[in-house]
C-alpha cells in the first residue's frame, strides 16, 4: 500500500476499517489504496459540506435580535447539538469547531434563562437539559458513539450489531449508553443469533462473544438498578 491511514481518520475512513478482514461482515472489504482513498476522499468531502453548513449557522446565531420566538431557540439549539454530532465524526482535531459550538450554546442559554427570569422550576429544567448536554457531548467524544450518531453515519441500521460485537471493551462501554433497555434487548437477541450461525458455518467469533456477555451484563445491570 502507497496510501496510508489517516492519524485521525473520519467516520467513513473507521467505517472502512472495522470493516476490513472482519469475519462478521460478509462482504468485507479489502484494505488497499483505492478503498482507502476512497474513504478518505467522502470524509474530506464531508468536512468540507459542514464547514459551509456551519458558517452559515453561526451567522444565524451571532444576528439574533434581542428577543426571539422561542421556536426558533429551539430550533437552533437542536441544529447546534446535531453540528456538535457530526464535527465529532469529521478527520482531524475538531477541538476548535466543537468549543465554538459549545460557546454558541452558552450564548443561546444565557438568553433563554434570562427569559425564565425567577421561575425556579424552568431553572432547574434548564440545568437538567445543561447537564444531559454535557453528559451527551462527553460520550461524543468516542469515535465509535461520535459514529453511530453521526446525521450522515455511514454505518447501516442492519450493520449495527456486527460494529457493536466487533469493537474495543472501552468504546462499547461507552457506546452502550446510548441505547435504551428495549434498544439493548434486541440488539442482543440479534447478536446471539448471528454469532451462534456464524459458529456453526466454522467462523471462530470467541473474541465477539466476549462482546456478546460484556453487553448481556450490562443489560442485566440496567435491570438491576
């Protein structure tokens, strides 16, 4: 290979390497040049399209007159959070883009609890919503979640179980927590089946089983608590 990885690859560019020689996925990919340029080039295409996206934002956010519809707040805050999302799945150190994000949401709060002025109540929803920001943002940080919940993510709904029984124990940690207990049921029911057919066709899947009773005790803590 001519092409190398990238030091901080994109979501397309990981999508491409759990992918590659994964005998979970039938058609897995081999890693060479053209696949991996390939990747490369949808994940610059990709940062290129949200920087034109948001300067555009940021435009609209920095001209807000002194008093807004709160339709249009909410509207912001959420294309704001959505931004956050995919900059976390963009190559690169997106550490400037995403402490800019970060200060746009401070300047639309800040306006929002002046607003809900002495209501105690509003505040401490404000805070509730504050701190599942934060919390949500931190777990952005890991490039498997920042993945998943990516707007454009290039992993497939159906693809989902395959990514989750194949990645590290510390990013499926992290990524287990984005899933409700319902969301969680499934996934384990699928991934029980799909790993006990692949056993009886011979694959050796003993490293993804291991992911399968990490996930089932997880799911077992949900219950507990």
């Amino acid at each position: 290979m001519i092409i190398q990885t990238s030091e901080r690859p994109g979501s397309h560019e990981r999508y491409l390497l759990r992918k590659t020689e994964n005998p979970l996925f039938p058609d897995s990919p081999v890693l060479n040049d053209d696949a991996l340029l390939n990747a490369q080039r949808l994940d610059h295409e990709a940062s290129q399209a949200f920087q034109d996206q948001f300067r555009a934002l940021l435009e609209e956010v920095t001209s807000l007159a002194g008093n807004v519809d709160s339709d249009v707040i909410l509207k912001l805050k959420d294309r704001l959070d959505r931004a956050y999302e995919t900059a976390s799945a963009l190559p690169g150190d997106q550490a400037q883009v995403k402490g800019a994000i970060r200060k746009l949401l401070r300047f639309i709060m800040t306006g929002v609890r002046r607003g809900a002025g002495n209501d105690t109540h509003a505040q401490m929803e404000l805070d509730q919503e504050e701190t599942a920001r934060e919390t949500h943002f931190t777990l952005l940080d890991s490039p498997l979640v920042a993945d998943l919940l990516c707007p454009d993510s290039p992993i497939l709904v159906d693809e989902l179980v395959r990514i989750l029984l194949s990645s590290d124990k510390d990013e499926l940690q992290l990524a287990l927590q984005i899933f409700d207990e319902v969301q969680l049921l499934a996934i384990l029911e699928d991934g029980a089946g799909l790993l006990e057919h692949l056993h009886n066709q011979g694959v050796d899947v003993s490293r993804h089983e291991q992911n399968l009773a990490f996930m089932q005790s997880y799911a077992e803590f949900l219950k507990g608590r």
